[in-house]
C-alpha cells in the first residue's frame, strides 16, 4: 500500500483513495491504539520512505502533504534511522553526501 500510495501521489494521481490515505494516517496517529499506530508509522510511512527518498522534489512534496501528527512521527521515523537532528528527506539526503 505504502508503495502504491507514494507513486500515486507523485505522479499526480487526484482519485480520492490518495487523498483518503493521508486523512486516514492522521486519524489514526490521532485516535488509534498502539497498535494500530505502529501500523501506520512502521508498516505504512517506512515502505512510503524508502520509495519517497529517492524520488527527490516529488518525495519532497509527499512529506509536505502529511498532517501534523503524520508528520512528527514521519520526522520522528527518519531521525530514529538517521540520528539527531535529522528530521526531513532533504536532511537524510545531504547527510548521505
């Protein structure tokens, strides 16, 4: 899902199932159990990562797209990876040169 969800969104896919994702990430960081969190943030945003990264602007604009609390746990995700202070794609990207 991770996957298809990020190559929908990067190449400018409008069904309403790309936009429903994102919503439904957010709804869940916000109200599901731990659990269903873990899902979101290791199933989901881990496979989206790894196809996001290398996209560049396109991935750029993904992380961009996520809600608040999708996003913390997003940067928090990377900067578990990466180490302190690196938050962002760009972050890991420079960090990687």
């Amino acid at each position: 899902m991770g996957r298809a969800h990020v190559h929908a969104f990067t190449s400018g896919c409008k069904a309403p199932w790309v936009q429903d994702v994102f919503d439904a990430m957010e709804h869940v960081l916000v109200h599901g159990d731990g659990e269903a969190r873990n899902l979101v943030v290791v199933g989901l945003m881990e496979a989206v990562q790894a196809w996001a990264y290398p996209a560049g602007e396109a991935g750029n604009r993904y992380e961009a797209k996520l809600g608040p609390h999708a996003a913390n746990a997003w940067a928090d995700l990377i900067e578990g990876w990466t180490g302190d202070g690196i938050r962002t794609l760009d972050a890991w990207r420079r960090k990687a040169q």
